[in-house]
C-alpha cells in the first residue's frame, strides 16, 4: 500500500510559540486512501456464483422491476429493449448487464484541496463517515434529535481523522433546519470546514441540482462536467422498486458525471429472502436494474454497486448487526461487483446497540474487518454509526475512526523484503536474548506496529489511578481535544462569499417546509 | 457444518412445573465443535511461504535452538542427527520437518460424556476458554486475585456455554491453593463439575503425571493408553529456548499418547523481530525443532502446532492485542501449519483493556474472526480474556461466549440449495412487496438468522425504561443467572470418590508450597 500522508498542518509560528503549537496541536495529517495489497474473502465458489447470476437474471427477466412514476425511465428502458407493462420493467436476459458494461471501473473523486482525491474502485478502499441519523448522543449530553451544530462539529471531527479519507453526506440530519433547506446547509459545511471529498443531496432532484450548483461554484462549472466531484448514495426500495425520488436524483448526478452509489437497502427477512442466496440474488437483481438505468442515462457515468445489508431478529422484528449472514452477504456481493468490474459500496461501523459499549465494538468491528476483507471499495458509515442508524455517536465516531488505523495496516500486506524477513535480527539475538535493544528493532519500531491513538495501554495501577476511564470516557476527552483544537482549512474567501450567498438566496427563495 | 446438538439437559418434571422449568431453565445445550464450510484466508503468497520455510531451516541449521538442563533430550537429538555443542541443538536441513511428518493431521480428544468429544485438526474448530489468569473480575467485586471457588464458577459457566467445546485447564489461578497442589484441584473441577474436555497440568512433569493418574481414574488406564483425553499447553521461551520444566511435562504427555499444543509464546518486538515475516519465520523454526522433538519422544504422538502472537506499544512495553500486525502472523503461521498438516492453535478473546467495554470488544472482535478466518484448530482463551490476559473476567467471559455463536453460523458457509436460492419467494413477494409473512420465511425464519442471546435488541424506549443497560450489565445478570440455574452433570459416584481420594492423598502426601 502506497501510504503517502500529506503534509500536516499544524499552526506555525517562531521559536517557543511552535514547539509549543507542535506539542499541543492534535494532528490533522490524513492518511491517503487505502491501496490494498491483499487478497480478497471469498466466501461463495464459481459453481454458487453462476447459479446466482443465472437466478438474477431470471428475476429481471420474470419477474422484473418496478419504476414507480417515471414515465420518462419506462421510455429509456422501452427504448433499450425492455418489455414495459404499467410500471413494470422485464429485462431480457443479458441485457442489464450489458448496459452496465459502460460504467467505469474506477474513477476519481476530487476533493478541493486535490492532496485528498480519492480514487474509488480497483483495489482501493475510501472510508467515509456515517450517514443519515436523526439522533445524535454523546456521554454529556445523552441522545436529543441533531441539530446543524451537531452536523457541523461532525464535519470538524471527519476533518480531523486521519484515517478517514472522505467527509461523508447526510453525517446527522440537522433536524432544526427545514427539511427543503438543510442541504445548503450540510454542503455548505462539508465544502468549508473540511477539504475532504464530500456527497451531494438525494432527497430531492433540485437538491441534487442545487448540490451540482454549489460544487460548480467551488470547483468551477468546467471542471465539473470534466471531473467527479461528488459520489451520492442512491437507495433502491427493495425489494426491486425504484422510486421517482431516488431516480430523479440519480439522473441529475449522471447527466453531469457526478458519481452515485446504487445500493439495494435490505433488511433480510423483510425486504429479501431469509436467506443468504436468495438475499444475494436479489441484491444482485436490483443493482444490475439500477446500474444499467444509470448508463442508459448517461453511457459511462460512474457508478459504485452498493449493498446495505442487515438481517432481522425473527423474535422482535429489529434489525440486527455485525451477524454472520450479513458477512456472507457482504463477501458475496463482492465478488459480484468484481466479476462486473464495478466499485463495490458496503459495510461500516454497524451495531444495534444504544450505547458505545462492548455489544457496539463487537458488531462494528465484525462489519470492518469483513468490509476490508470483501473487497469493499468505498465504505459508507465507517465511523460514528450506533442503534441501528438511528443515532450518529460523537465518542463512537472517533473510536471506529481509530479502529480504521488498524485495516490501513493490516492492508499493507507482509513485508517480505530483506529487512522483512529479519535474518539478521534473529542471528544477532539468538537463543534466550530478547529484541528490544537490537539494530533491526532501533530501526524499525517506529513503524513496525500500528498504535491506537485514543486505547488505553497503561499499567493497570496507572490507568486506575487516573480514573479507571473506560473506552467511551476516553473518547469523550478525545471529541472535546479535537473541536477544540480545530482550525479551518484555507479557502479562498471569494468562493467562500459566493457559496454563502448561494445558501442564502435559495432559501429566501423558498418557504420553509419540515415535510 | 455439521452442527448436532446433543440432547438439552433441562429439568424434567409433569405438567405446570414441567412447563415453568422449560421457561426458566437455563440451556446447557452445547454445539457440536465446528466444522468449517468456508475457505481459509490466505495472507501469504506461494513465494513469501517457501520465503519463510526455507529461513525457518537456516535458523535451525545455522543458530539452533536450546534444549535447557535436559541431558536426555540432547542424546535424542544428538541420535536423530542435529549437531550438539553445550545446550545448542543445531538440526541440519529438513530434519525436524521429516521428524514432524510423524504426527497426526488431526485427532479425537475423548470427553467423558461422549458426546462432548473433538476432534482436533482438518476443517475443525474446537473453542476453550481464556487459560492462565491470576486475577479475575466482576461488576460487583471489581478485580481481585483469583480462587478455588472463582475457578469453579469458571468451569460451570463454561459447561454451561452452549458455544464452548472444551472446558479448558487453568481458567485462572487459584492462587488461594498452593502452588503445587492447585493443579490437583483444578483437574478435579474440570472432570466433576463438567462433561466437556479439558486439558492436563504442565507445570512441572510430576504435574502432567498426576493428571494422567486421573485421566485413569475418570476413563480408565487402558482407554487412556489408547486414545488422547488430554490437550496441554507446552509454552516454547521465545526466542528458540525449550525450558526444561515445559519439555519434561510434554515427555510426559507424548510418552502417554496425550497431545500437546507446541507453543512459541511471543511479544512481537520483545521475543521476535518486529517484523512479520521475521517472526513468522522464528515461530515456524521453534514449532518444527519443538514438534520435531515430541515424534523423537514417540512417534505419531498428537500435537497442535501453536502460535501465541501479540506485538508490543513501542512507546510503553505494554502488550497489544487484535492488532493487524497480530493477524497477519495469525494468517501466516495458518498457511505454515497447513502446509505442514498438522492441527493449528492460534488466537482467542485477546484485549488490553482494563474493562469488559467496547476496547474489549473491538480488540477481541479481531482476533476472534481472523482465528476462524485464518483455519485455527483449537481457539485457546476463546472467551473470558481481559487485560492482556492478568485477568479473567466473568462478564467478558459470557459476552465472548456468545459471541463465539456467530462464528458457528459463518463457518456454516452459504446454503446453495434450492431452499436456500429462495426463488419461489422472490417470485411470491414480487416488487414492493415484503417477505416477512410469505410461505418461504415460515418454513426458514426459526434457524435463518444467529440470534445472540445476550445482546440488546430491544426498542430505544422499552431498553431505556429497564434501565438503559450496557452490555456489561446485560452480561453481569446472566452470569448470575447461569450460576444459579447450573446442575452438575452425572458422574459414576464411585469414579467421583476415587478422584477425591486420589487428590487427597497426593496434598497429604507432600507440604504446602507456594513457589
């Protein structure tokens, strides 16, 4: 993995002003996304892949997909060579992934400082945050709807992640702003207090024109139709519905190049089968609908093939994470998408439960490793995701945040260079010696082992004495450190004035509206 | 996986009383050890093996190993061909690889109740619990130095676990025993207050014969010359030391026809190099010479190749755990142990935190499902570990415990039957519809899913209103709740009261030590 770490940027100043800056800044470095140089998980053979291709194939053929008040969409697919009847599409066998064939393989999402471009797809993993919480909580305050000042300080504590790569959407839903204004809002957030690459609205296809109109003036208007400079999460109502909302908003990104994530939104047992293959040939289904509707749209528009996946508890009906079935779900879309030659979104930090507590770490850490090891190439909800979505957590958001260190080392692959394999250090040492003062551990110990920036790896009498702190306590310091220690990323200020007046115009321009 | 479960233990009685216990009683169902249906993760390429099997043969050959005040054992060697010179024990070029081609690839570790029994090695995951612990912990207690009666709990609760195969050895320290009697009372506890497997005392070679004295008594000497009914644990002092006191216990066991797990015990960046692959090279070199060294005791005697791996915070010398550098030497000696055909013991419910909370269960989380991942045989401190292994925590114990379920369920790998295709329902429920009620989720909701039985599924508002637990709570009440509701499995009372004469005598027959 080419792990290349932009220069940090850290206050300056002369003399003891710096050291002291230097001692007390917290580190805003951020870690290039991942390039993996490791394998992939593959959970289901070529024989159980064909069965599932050919089985998708019959659902669209037999079966087929709604698209729900779109006249326009059943004139595309009529015009492609779909059977329409009302609002049901019937996909001859092929064809789907025919059209899907023109969607890039991976592309490049340009954030404004170009040091945190990502490119998504191939063997690279871009992390985002968590998306979409009407809730939000922390130990102080406990759980309250988020308001704009939640979603803001979120945005700060993205930024200051230095192992995640991009700022995210929808990070809380900023419950005090009208609900047709908030998306001025939220981008106007993401576009000035971070640098990081960011998504467009959904919610509405003005808000996704409005999203194109703000970036055209943060990028330029020429650089965007040229460049990818959004990627958007686009849910498809499973099961195999497509409604016009969605639609519309994914329209507008395709028209003008800008990237969405088609992603069937499934809870197993009530919006897919029960089981895994069932699930996966759904899946499958849907987001070849999906994928092919967005290259009918525009031919070679980017797209990432998305899977969010949980499965039900049969005795409550809730939705459950970190399970085993939605790991086999999860690995086996992902040899789908590869096997289409499209990025694959899935994963992230999913728990079902209410606090940032063992249950919570367990069933995020399940979903993380399996999203490293599928092959996932652009993770939504990789930190700050707690009861089931409901709730975007400040204390989970910078705990899974320094948990996705771990999947930047881990992959990074074995060494197996001279220096590597250490030969020397076991010759020098021999028998009985220890290696903690031998020439290869002086060179190497400074990179050698991935370290938790916010774990407790204190002496027990000394972690006692400063207050037996359990993870969630740490992590309420380590949210407080952080926005105190934040600074804005330069802007140009014209831009700056220029997309305020933006917000500010479209709103006047409106009445407010929380529906 | 083939997952038969023997037959619930629940109390009987007619009628009301009958139905009361069915709904009280706790389950002592246990699952069958699992059977993988699933591929091995494989970190390594071809090239990086051969890598490091052919350095593993040049730091046997060229720097050796130490065989410690064990005269008896350098004449072994010296008689299979390795070079002697004081201590060192030098083993020309595919030496101990050709001495370990002896040992099975897998074997039957009998339990007294025969349905309880493993088998160790192949596609097989057999799960123990956390080994070693002077401490333990609770909620209530808080951290205290660990007794008889802790010990016995530990054992009660691990009969109890329907996801544990194996009741383990020093779940932790009964420290309030003396040194070199405690092991009698241990063994004891494991082979009355449970029916599972356990594993012998090696603390001393005397030790190791007393639990095969035992091991008599419970099965018979005749069985136990003709079947293994043990599994001990033979810890190697990394770097390449064989101690005198770990290789008379194994003598012991070998020469009984009992496996042994050979064990490098390492700190990466203490009693390694800090890189993975030099370490991988150095485990690999002390499991062939230790291996290699049991088939020079007796030929075809069982043993599991064993891995225990944590790397070191450079900054304070702690111990790290479910690091990425720990897997990728997890995944690595995997391949090695496969490549030599022999059974693999390797990771477990490892954590640094001080706290069952959500450090714990992110750090456990790892390792845990790169253990099923990376093919490990026999999982020692499956449940129960908390800070760095100091500690044996009651709750953490049933939280891991239930946590292990979810392994059980992957490794059942993807149904790809016509069930499991699902086709009739995605048929039946068609777009826009829901699957909860359709003919194919009644026939498969009651086994579809893994269900926990500790975690919290519930409403925010009915979790909130029972008084906002965390998952430490929700495991605090079910310990209590096993330990109330556990019954001891029946035993022959004549084998019983042999046990308790043998364990008296031999305190009798010696003072009290605690060295």
């Amino acid at each position: 993995m080419t792990e290349t770490i932009s220069p940090s940027r850290r206050a300056r100043g002369g003399g003891g002003a710096a050291r002291r800056a230097e001692r007390t800044a917290v580190s805003v470095e951020t870690a290039k996304y991942i390039e993996r140089n490791i394998p992939n998980y593959e959970v289901l053979t070529e024989e159980a892949l064909q069965v599932i291709e050919r089985n998708a194939e019959t659902v669209l053929e037999e079966i087929g997909v709604n698209f729900v008040d779109n006249p326009a969409a059943l004139d595309r697919w009529r015009a492609a060579g779909a059977q329409i009847e009302g609002e049901r599409v019937r996909i001859p066998r092929g064809l789907a992934r025919k059209l899907c064939s023109t969607a890039p393989s991976e592309y490049i999402q340009h954030a404004r400082n170009p040091e945190r471009s990502v490119v998504v797809g191939g063997k690279n993993l871009v992390l985002a945050p968590v998306y979409g919480p009407p809730f939000v909580r922390d130990a102080e305050g406990g759980r309250r709807y988020a308001t704009l000042d939640d979603f803001e300080k979120f945005v700060k504590l993205g930024y200051m992640s230095k192992w995640l790569h991009h700022s995210g959407g929808t990070v809380c839903e900023p419950t005090d702003i009208p609900v047709n204004k908030r998306h001025l809002d939220m981008l106007l957030a993401h576009m000035i207090l971070s640098d990081k690459p960011f998504m467009g609205s959904v919610t509405e296809p003005s808000r996704a024109q409005d999203s194109i109109d703000m970036c055209n003036i943060l990028f330029g208007a020429e650089f965007v139709q040229n460049n990818t400079v959004m990627t958007s999460l686009i849910n498809i109502n499973s099961p195999l519905t497509f409604d016009s909302v969605m639609m519309g908003a994914l329209e507008v990104f395709a028209a003008n190049n800008q990237a969405s994530i088609i992603s069937p939104f499934i809870v197993g047992g009530a919006m897919a089968p029960t089981s895994v293959a069932g699930t996966l040939t759904q899946v499958l289904a849907e987001a070849l609908a999906g994928i092919a509707y967005s290259q009918l749209v525009r031919p070679g528009s980017p797209v990432v093939m998305g899977a969010f996946v949980t499965s039900i508890d049969m005795n409550s009906g809730a939705p459950t994470f970190g399970t085993p079935e939605a790991s086999h779900i999860t690995y086996g879309v992902g040899q789908l998408a590869r096997r289409m030659n499209l990025p694959y979104r899935s994963a992230g930090s999913f728990c079902g439960s209410k606090l940032p507590d063992a249950q919570a770490a367990y069933e995020t850490a399940n979903s993380l490793n399996m999203g490293l090891l599928s092959g996932v190439n652009f993770m939504l909800h990789a930190c700050g995701w707690l009861e089931g979505g409901l709730v975007a957590s400040f204390e989970k958001f910078v705990m899974d945040a320094d948990q996705l260190g771990a999947l930047h080392h881990f992959a990074k692959g074995v060494d197996m260079s001279e220096n590597g394999q250490a030969m020397d250090a076991i010759a020098e040492v021999g028998p009985g010696g220890h290696f903690l003062g031998c020439a290869h551990t002086q060179q190497n110990f400074k990179s050698a082992f991935w370290r938790s920036e916010l774990l407790d790896y204190k002496p027990f009498e000394t972690w006692d004495e400063e207050g037996a702190r359990d993870t969630q306590a740490l992590a309420s310091a380590r949210v407080k450190r952080l926005l105190d220690t934040y600074r804005q990323p330069p802007l140009d200020p014209e831009i700056e004035a220029r997309l305020r007046a933006y917000v500010a115009d479209k709103k006047a321009s409106m009445p407010d509206s929380f529906m």
